[in-house]
C-alpha cells in the first residue's frame, strides 16, 4: 500500500527496535530488505536502541533523503512512537502497524484488530482457568485487520490516496 500512497517510491526508511534482546535486525536486514527489492524499493535500516537513537533519527531521516518512513512497533518504540513520528510526518509519509501512529501524524496503519486479538485471548484464560494445558493449546493467528487512515497528514503532505485505498479503510482521522 505504500507504493499505491507514494508512487515514485524509491527509498524507504524503516525504523524498528533494534536492542540486542529482540533480536529483530537479523529478521529486518533479511525479510524486509527482500520484500523492499522485490518492489523496486532501497531501504535504510535505522534500529533504534536508546533516547540519543530517538533524538538523532530526524537528522538521520534527512541525510537519507527517503520518499517514505516504516515504523514497526514494539513495546519500546510504542514508548517513543510520538517523539519519532512527530517530527518527520509533517515532511514525509509515515505508515505503521498501530493506529496511534496515524493519531501521531502516520498517513496510514494496517495491523491486526488489537481489540479483537484481546477478547481472542480472553477465550484462552478462561479455557486455561477450566483446566486446559497451555500447550496444548492451538496458536492462533490474527483473522481481523484494520486499516487506518489520517487524511489530514495525507493532504497536507499532499498525498493523494488512492480510492482503492480510502474504500479499504476502517477508519479515517480527519
């Protein structure tokens, strides 16, 4: 969806957690890197670590010239979701995987229901709380997704979203 919002999209920035502990650079060089080649798309990787990482990544943002900026979520980057969004959104398009970032200045979210995701988890407890091993338990994956977006940021980014887009979208932030 981020070529259909951004059609000379050439260069993507990705921002993501990349402490030691989740273990995503490995999993963000690889996957994203090849499913960025395979739509014709240069990525830079920007793993934030730290409060000075925060700080630096509209300076980083600017010396990489990207048409675009990915942010994926973690509970440390839902931490500093503001303090990174904030300041670029009003210059670049921003997607992400969590509606606060469209609340934030993201042009558009698409993530799993979290609200459905939860009364799903609550069906495992109360199978646990009856007796139910946790391992033999099935995972599950998400079934309901949503898609968010802020047509404010769009149009003041002069964005133009698609209406192939806008008839998708759960939800839309004026």
């Amino acid at each position: 969806m981020t070529k259909e919002l951004v059609p000379n999209l050439r260069r993507l920035c990705l921002l993501y957690d990349g402490r030691p502990e989740r273990n995503l650079r490995e999993y963000a060089e690889k996957e994203f890197r090849a499913l960025a080649r395979k739509s014709g798309v240069s990525v830079c990787m920007i793993p934030i670590r730290t409060q000075d990482d925060v700080e630096a990544v509209p300076r980083i943002i600017d010396q990489q010239r990207p048409q675009a900026v990915m942010f994926w979520i973690s509970e440390f980057m839902y931490q500093h979701h503001r303090a990174l969004i904030v300041p670029i959104a009003h210059r670049l398009p921003v997607v992400g995987d969590l509606r606060e970032v469209a609340v934030a200045g993201g042009v558009l979210v698409y993530s799993a229901d979290r609200v459905h995701m939860f009364r799903r988890s609550a069906v495992y407890v109360d199978k646990i709380l009856k007796g139910a091993k946790p391992g033999d338990l099935p995972i599950e994956q998400p079934m309901k997704f949503t898609l968010v977006l802020n047509l404010r940021t769009a149009a003041a980014l002069g964005v133009r979203v698609p209406e192939s887009i806008l008839v998708l979208a759960d939800e839309a932030i004026r």
